[in-house]
C-alpha cells in the first residue's frame, strides 16, 4: 500500500478494522465451556401485542376537550380503543386527504395518538431489573407507567429505553399499564413519516448484575495483516447494593455454529457502578464478511458470578476490513470495488412507515436484483432490523444521524430538539450498529443548512467527537449539497470538511467533482445522492429530448421511463453513471432513489399525487425502466431489456424509439420474425484500465463540454443504451444478446389483446418467502394468451382466506387518490400488488384476486405459526370509489395552470394549453419545444345530441393555430370519427374556430390537433 497521511491512516485506512485495546485474555483454541447454572427466564421478550390504540386528534397534536387527560393511569376505560399490535403506522389506514395536509406527508394526516398495553408479572420478577424498549416511535414518544410519567423521547428514528424496576406490580395479578403518547405535527418531515409506534417493542428483564444496554463492542483490528482476533470490550452494570466481582466470558461461533474461541476476563465492579472489561480472542483463519459472502460469526457473553449465570447476551459480527482512499476508492478486504448504492428512506410502501423484518428484506432483494451492494439510510438511522436484514444479504451501509441540525426545514422537524438531544441521538445511532459488519461509514448529516453557517463547523465537531467516542474505527462523513463548487478557504463548508473523514456530495456535475478532489487531496469522495431522474413505469415521452416537459392533466400526471425527466438540480442516470465509473477516486454512488416513496411528489406538488418518482422500482415494488438501466451497469450476467415495455398502446406504422439496456455487446432486434439490424456497443476502458461497454454515437448531455456531451478522460461521450426506431406493427418485438455469436439473453415485448383474466404470482426476488411474514403477490391483467394487458384498470379485488389477510394494496401509480389499507385498487399498466400477512395458524393461505368480467386469479401460500391478528390491514375498510366525470380532458396539460378546466370557467384569460417551459439543469440547457398533436375533449354523465364543437385557439408569438384537426366521439367500441366534418378556421387572436359534424348522440366528443406551434384554447364549447 502507497504510504498515506497520517491522519488519513488512522481515521480512513484502518477504519473498518477495528480499534486496537488491550488483550486480557486469549482462547486460540476451542475448548468445552464449564458447567454452570443458567438464567431461568428469558433476557427478553416480545412486547408487540396486544396493545389498544386511540386517535385522539387527525388533525392536531392538542387533546380537544381534554378526552385523553387520564389515558395514562391504570383504571382508564380503554376498551372502546382499537386493538393494535405494534409496530403500527396510524397514518398509513387513514384516507388520504388534502385538507390540512402537503404533499410532503403524502396528503396523510398525523396528529395524537395514545396507546395502552396492560400486563401481569409473575412473582419471580421480583428482584429483577425490567426495562422497556422501544426502537422508534413516531414521535416525541412520552411513556407512562401506571399512571406516572417515566420520561419522554422526540426523535422518531433512534430507540430508547426505560427502567420500570421498583414500580411494577408483580404478584401475578395486579395489571400493569404502559402507555404511550405519540404526536405527529404536521410538517415534520418532508417525506411520508408515519405516525406511532412504527418499531419494535421489548421488555428486558435482567438480574441486577448483566451486561449494559447496547454493552458489547466487538471490533477484528488485525483481517489485513492475516489476523483473527476478535476484540471485545463489555460493560457490566451493577445495580445491586453491593460490590462483585463478576466473571465476564465469551465464546465465539463460526457461521456453523462451531466454537472457535473462548475467553474470560475478571470484572471488580462497585455497587451501582457500570465497569468495563476488555478481552481477545483468536479465531484461526476467520471466513471473511463480504458483499459476495456475507459470513457472520456470533459472540456470547456470559456474566457469571460465584458460579452462576446472571445474564446471557449474543451479537453478530463479521471479519472484515474496509479501506476509502482518496486516490484508489474504496475496497473490502483489500479487493477494489465501488459502492453501487441506493438511498432509501424508512417506509415500505402499502404498509406505511410499519418495520416488517420480510418487507425489509423483499425490498433489499429487489435492490440486489438491480446490483447493489450499498445503501444509504436516508436520512436517518435505521430500524436494526434493517441492520440485520443488510448484514445477512451482503450490503455495506452508510447509517445517517439527521436530515437537519440546528436550522430547520420545516415547522416542526428535528431543530427544535437538535441542540438537546443531538448528542445522546448520534450516540444511540452508533451503539445500535457498531457490532454490524454491513456498516462501514458514519453520517452526521443530510443536506444541513449549518454547514454553510457560521455555527457549522461548531456543530460538525461535537457530532464528530460524539461518534468516534463511541467507535473510532469507521469513517465520518456527512452528505451534502453545499459543495457543488470548491469551498474558499476558511468558510464554513472548508472548516467541516477538514474535520470530516470524506464527504458525500449530491447532484455535483463532474467538474465539481473533480475540483474537490483536487483541493483536498487526503479526503475521499463519493456521491451521496445521485441522478434523482423521474419516472413513471410504463409511461413514455418524447425520447428523442434529454429532458422532457410534464404532464398537468388530472388523471395523466406521470413522468417519462426514457431517464430523460429531470428536475433542475437533477442529472440523468447515464450521465450519473459514466460519471463515477470513470473516477478511480470516487467511492462510488448512491442512487437517488432505490423506490419511489411516499411524499415529495416532484415534479408534482398536487393532491392526489401521494409518491415520489425517483425510484428505480415504483411504491408497489415493481420494476421501471431505470431499475435495468443501472442493473446494466452494476451487474455481469448476461441481461438484456427492451424499453418501452409496452408493445401495444401505439398506432399502426407509428415511429417508436427503442432503447435497449444489456451487459452483452451485441444485441439483434427482431420484429415478427424479421430482423431489424444488429448493433453493438464498443469495448472501452477508463484511463487505469477498467473494460465498459458504451456506444459511440454522442449523448449530447453536457452543455459545459466543448463536444456537447458527457467526456470521459480516455475522450468517450457514448450512450449506455442502443437505439432503434420501429414502425409499429402488433405482433411480437425481441431483443437478443449475443456473446461470440451465441444466444445469451433475450428480452420480449407481444401485443395485447382484451384483458382476460388476472395472473397472481410471488414477487420473491432473488430468493424466497420469508417464513411467517409479508408475502407480495402480484396480479397481472392477461389476454387470452397470457400477454399483460398494459392498461389502466380494472378495478381489482383481493381476498385472502386461512390464516392471513390483505395487508396492503399497490399499484406504483403515483397519482392514485385512494389509500393503501383496502382490498380493492385498480391494475394500473396492467399490474398491482396485494401484501398478504400471515396471521399465525395451521393450513395454506388463499389469496384470490378478482374484477367483473376476468376469470380470476389465485394463489395458494403456506400458512404459518408465527404473524399478527391485529397487525397492517386488520382494520382495513373498503372505500367506494367516487367517479371522477372529467367534463374537459386533454392529453398533455403544460403547466398547472393551463389545465382543461380552464376552458369551461367563462374567463378568456385561461385556457389550456401544451405549451411548457422546462428549466435549465446544470449540464442540459432549457427545453420548450411543441408537441406533435394533442387532444381535448368534452364528456357528460350522459349521453348528448351535438352537431358542433366550438374552440377559441390563442394565437400570439408562441401560439399558433393547429395545422389540421380531427374530431371523434365515444361509441360502445371507442372512439370513431365523425362524419361530414366542416372546420371554419378563426381569423383573430382568439376567434372561435368551429368544427360542424352529422349530429351524433354520444357522451364524450374529442378533438385532436396537429401543430406546428404550441396551442391555446380559451374556451370550448359543443352544441
């Protein structure tokens, strides 16, 4: 290894092996454990059922009329409450609404909730130290015990615990009361939080001499040299009322089970005193943790005095040793690789912000399909499920601490704790995960608005101290978007960043990039948020423009699957992608967004858009274009995929752009059997000898370089994708990857007919169902052949029968005005989604799916003993659908405040319009180009007699008359053209323009238009 600063060798490159302590006692080999007495109850226990809940306020976080004053105390009448098991999202089963809601909280409402648990203990408790714990709770959780308050906790993200010792009933018979007060404020997020108890809860029954909360600190400082050791620092708590002296011993298991180490070390601990002990074990020739193979080993603790057990705890850990150079990138166990990674923030789509440990890991496999090895817990730390599920799987972790610090985003986020609590926050974040081997970087921050204040580099330093207090092994970085040119010397952003191990940086172009790294050559970099393209599955537009403009239509807001939808700080994902492939010094990325979530709507900020658009699979879980354009990159096996994904809604001989994503260089694309030409990719290296595949036909994606496009160091500005333009012709459309002339891959796109029937499968990427928990079950709307129809609707309806329930309902459509917790939404491009959750119970699981006229679908799944009765969906209450009849309608709306309505108000100032101006970004310049043709129609709840239709067409310097026009109307087969159609053109600047016809009886009329200049109608009327 180049010899390094030294202040970069002990903070970065020893980082992830562990910090050197004192050895006091060594086992190299195995040997039996002495006979001694064990404890007789179980450390902990499960404290999820059996819960009441009430919604005191939607609306609120104030107890109108003071309902709630003694939910506290013991005799409280709770038995009107809803029962609960917890983890529990109140939010998440309330209907979606746009009164005293944003879009930054999905359009769902928070407010006060109170929960209630009763329960006895035995009198064999007596004695013992019992706590309560509680992974997170949304938020400001204020916890009660019998009647008396125990203490409060704000921040929603890191748990906490209470000591319930002296106050507790334990004769068997006298119920104890937990309540819990939890408040929702809205806006306290910018994305969907939840609301409630969203994380586990345990009860923790001790003797009062046992290992700490969060005691154990397992590090492997010496992998890189060849070593095993395995260092253990243990704190041993006494809260007895006398001096012991405790014998703190551990043994080691291999991923077998095996013993492969023991070791005991002497603890003299003063009464209600916590002592610290300090051990090393030797495991010869220790399988490693890595991203390929995720190895755990497991470390029991015994604390043992006068020959007896008093507590037992075991963690999980892995051998592993990371390396974040600033020249070389990152590497695990010495072997270079870059952080394919993908932020995600900390819901699970139809189940709201509920942790389910299956969910967890349905949706990390999802991710690992794509080619991640890396996430981001944006942007805040994670539930440790989560940690578990990662370190299982093979995905290294970057565990953020906070979205703001002491300058807020919002009324009522994290600043008005910041200062407070910030300190024991961080400090709970670390201890929670500092035994993982998947969690290789610390982050103190997201986007803080301090880090360019003066106070900044103040607050960077204690966030900075607190986590390396805990752990000085990993790195400690922040992501930031504050960086986007090179700090002046002596300013905030420059003082943090000396004090910082790295620093993530979001949506900086690669000049910027490139100018970090050259200022501070002893930090490293990476990208903390990267592309953040939008996109809607299964839509398409305009692929031949780099950044297209947005539909405002009611009803049609989605955006382009082209990766050509961005907003203005926003990059593409090929631009995102060449960039950190060709930057030997650039960690790597963490995709911006790994699914669509719920809140933040952009582009759209409207009721009912509930979802983001960032996501390379959609909130249902199901795949867009973007998840195979970046599993094109981030994987090797042979792959190939065809976008559009739909060969069925275009018109006969209408050009279609084909964009095709593969790992193989040379594709053919096939069309009814006849070929459409062969094209390849060349065979590229970057500049220190890394192989690509890329194209040689210029993307055109950057307007800073001299080319146009996006330059690589070795002078490559191609495209990660080939391009074909087919004339449509139904049939069946096939992309065939060869490698030395043989099939390795084929992708296939049919042509639909009517819809049929509906298809239920398993969406178990990667592997299979995790036993005893969320199941996804996906309904496809097929023809006759099988072919996904890939329409919007039917309406869809789920049922399960056996021991298991509809959980939730998703369709990833982002404008979708319904909620999640019903059994009925309709298919939307054919698909959705039903998570079906086990109940616990005997016998399989029957999940049908149904819509009128479908033959139905369905599905047998093996029931289990473990689950929930009172879990997501229990309280699941089908809400009828109100018809929308949209008395105007257009195909393509510009801007929101051109929508269809507008023709219909009587004002000739508005109207509707396709014209849109889309705003520069900083590598592509601003884009407002007309459209072809559009549309805008006229419908009624019932049917009309009409002979014309009458528009005023705006005309000015940017709006021009059509220069031709269609008109159609509704029939029972569609729309069909109108016969004797007589077009009189307006003369003025917003003359009518009339458009007479042979009466027809119809419900809906339809004109459409050719241009060659954006439209304008000010008014519409039919007669």
């Amino acid at each position: 290894m180049p010899e390094q600063p030294s202040g970069l060798r002990r903070r970065v490159v020893l980082g992830g092996a562990g910090a050197a302590v004192a050895v006091s006692a060594v086992a190299p080999v195995a040997r039996a454990a002495e006979a001694l007495t064990q404890p007789a109850a179980a450390r902990e226990s499960d404290f999820t059922t059996g819960w009441r809940f009430a919604l005191a306020n939607p609306d609120g976080v104030t107890d109108p009329g003071g309902r709630f004053a003694d939910a506290p105390k013991p005799g409280f009448d709770d038995s009107a409450w809803q029962l609960v098991d917890v983890p529990h999202d109140w939010s998440i089963e309330l209907p979606p609404t746009d009164q005293g809601t944003n879009s930054g909280s999905g359009f769902f409402r928070g407010g006060l909730g109170w929960y209630r648990k009763s329960f006895t203990l035995p009198p064999s408790l007596d004695g013992k130290r019992v706590s309560v714990e509680f992974d997170g709770v949304y938020s400001d959780a204020h916890v009660y015990l019998n009647g008396e308050l125990l203490g409060h906790h704000p921040y929603a993200y890191t748990g906490f615990a209470f000591d319930l010792t002296g106050r507790l009933h334990t004769d068997g018979r006298t119920p104890n009361v937990v309540a819990v007060r939890a408040t929702n404020p809205l806006p306290s997020s910018r994305w969907y939080s939840g609301s409630g108890i969203f994380r586990r809860v345990r009860l923790v029954v001790t003797e009062p001499v046992h290992v700490a909360r969060h005691g154990t600190f397992v590090t492997t400082p010496d992998i890189a040299a060849g070593g095993g050791t395995v260092r253990v620092a243990t704190d041993v708590a006494n809260e007895s009322g006398a001096a012991v002296t405790a014998q703190v011993r551990t043994t080691v298991t291999d991923p077998a089970g095996r013993v492969v180490a023991t070791g005991s070390v002497a603890a003299a601990v003063a009464a209600g005193r916590t002592a610290t002990t300090l051990s090393g074990l030797q495991v010869e020739r220790p399988q490693l943790w890595s991203t390929g193979a995720p190895k755990l080993y497991r470390l029991r603790t015994d604390v043992v005095v006068a020959g007896r057990v008093l507590d037992t705890t075991t963690v999980d850990f892995g051998f592993r040793h990371t390396e974040f150079h600033p020249d070389n990138g990152f590497s695990l166990n010495g072997v270079p690789m870059k952080l394919r990674g993908v932020n995600l923030h900390a819901s699970q789509g139809a189940l709201g912000a509920v942790i389910d440990p299956a969910a967890l890991e349905h949706q990390m496999r999802l991710m690992l399909a794509m080619g991640v090895n890396a996430l981001r817990t944006a942007h805040n730390p994670p539930d440790p499920q989560l940690v578990t599920v990662c370190e299982r799987l093979g995905i290294v972790m970057m565990v953020e601490a906070f979205d703001c610090w002491r300058t807020g985003k919002l009324e009522y986020d994290y600043h008005r704790d910041f200062d407070e609590w910030s300190g024991r926050d961080i400090a709970e974040m670390v201890h929670a995960a500092k035994n993982s081997p998947a969690v290789v970087l610390w982050s103190i921050g997201n986007e803080v608005p301090d880090a360019s204040m003066a106070g900044g580099p103040e607050i960077a330093a204690g966030l900075i101290a607190a986590v390396r207090a805990i752990d000085p092994t990993r790195p400690i970085v922040m992501g930031t978007d504050r960086y986007r040119s090179v700090p002046a010397p002596g300013s905030p952003q420059d003082l943090i960043l000396k004090q910082l191990d790295g620093l993530g940086v979001n949506y900086n172009n690669a000049e910027s990039v490139d100018g970090l790294h050259r200022q501070y050559p002893d930090k490293f970099f990476f990208e903390s948020e990267t592309s953040s393209e939008t996109s809607t599955r299964g839509c398409y537009q305009e692929p031949e423009l780099l950044n297209t403009g947005e539909n405002h239509t009611p009803g049609k807001r989605a955006t382009s699957s082209y990766d050509n939808n961005l907003a203005s700080w926003t990059l593409s994902g090929e631009y995102s992608l060449k960039k950190d492939r060709d930057r030997k010094y650039c960690q790597g990325q963490f995709l911006w967004a790994g699914q669509d979530y719920l809140g933040e709507p952009t582009p759209y900020d409207v009721f009912p858009v509930k979802t983001s658009f960032f996501g390379a699979v959609d909130s249902a879980g199901l795949p867009k274009d973007a998840f195979h354009l970046f599993r094109s990159q981030w994987t090797t096996a042979p792959m190939v995929h065809l976008t559009p994904m739909d060969w069925t809604n275009h018109r006969p001989g209408e050009p279609v752009a084909v964009w095709v994503y593969s790992t193989v260089d040379t594709v053919e694309l096939v069309l009814n059997g006849k070929s459409l030409g062969v094209k390849k990719f060349d065979h590229k290296t970057t500049v220190d000898g890394r192989p690509y595949l890329e194209t040689s036909e210029p993307s055109g994606d950057d307007k800073h370089a001299p080319s146009g496009s996006y330059t690589s160091p070795n002078g490559g500005t191609g495209k990660l994708h080939l391009t074909w333009t087919v004339p449509f012709a139904p049939g069946t459309l096939t992309a065939i990857a060869r490698a030395g002339g043989r099939e390795v891959a084929r992708d296939e796109l049919v042509t639909a007919g009517p819809p049929r029937a509906v298809k239920l499968s398993v969406d178990a990427p990667g592997g299979g169902v995790v036993a005893g928990a969320m199941t996804f079950v996906t309904a496809s709307v097929v023809d006759a052949h099988g072919v996904v129809v890939p329409a919007d609707g039917p309406v869809l309806r789920f049922t399960a029968t056996g021991p298991g329930r509809v959980a939730g309902v998703d369709n990833g459509r982002q404008e979708l005005a319904q909620g999640y917790q019903q059994p009925t939404i309709p298919a939307f491009k054919g698909l959705a989604v039903a998570v079906i959750a086990a109940t616990g119970g005997r016998g399989p699981i029957t999940v049908t799916a149904s819509a009128p006229g479908l033959a139905p679908g369905e599905l047998t799944l093996p029931g289990t003993s473990s689950g929930q009765r009172n879990g997501p969906g229990a309280r699941a209450a089908e809400v009828a659908a109100v018809p929308v009849v949209s008395t105007a309608d257009a195909s393509y709306s510009g801007a929101p405040d051109t929508l269809p309505s507008a023709m219909l108000d009587g004002n000739p100032a508005t109207g509707w319009s396709n014209y849109y101006l889309k705003p520069a970004t900083s590598t592509l310049n601003a884009v407002s180009r007309p459209r072809a043709e559009d549309w805008v129609s006229l419908a009624w709840p019932s049917a009309q007699r009409i002979s014309a239709v009458t528009a005023n067409f705006v005309v000015d310097a940017k709006l021009a008359l059509p220069v031709a026009a269609e008109v159609a109307y509704r029939t029972a087969r569609g729309f069909e053209p109108v016969r004797n159609l007589r077009i009189t053109w307006g003369t003025g600047a917003n003359d009518p323009t009339s458009f007479a016809f042979d009466p027809v009886g119809t419900t809906e009329v339809r004109v459409t238009m050719t241009a060659k200049g954006f439209l304008r109608i000010s008014a519409l009327l039919a007669r």
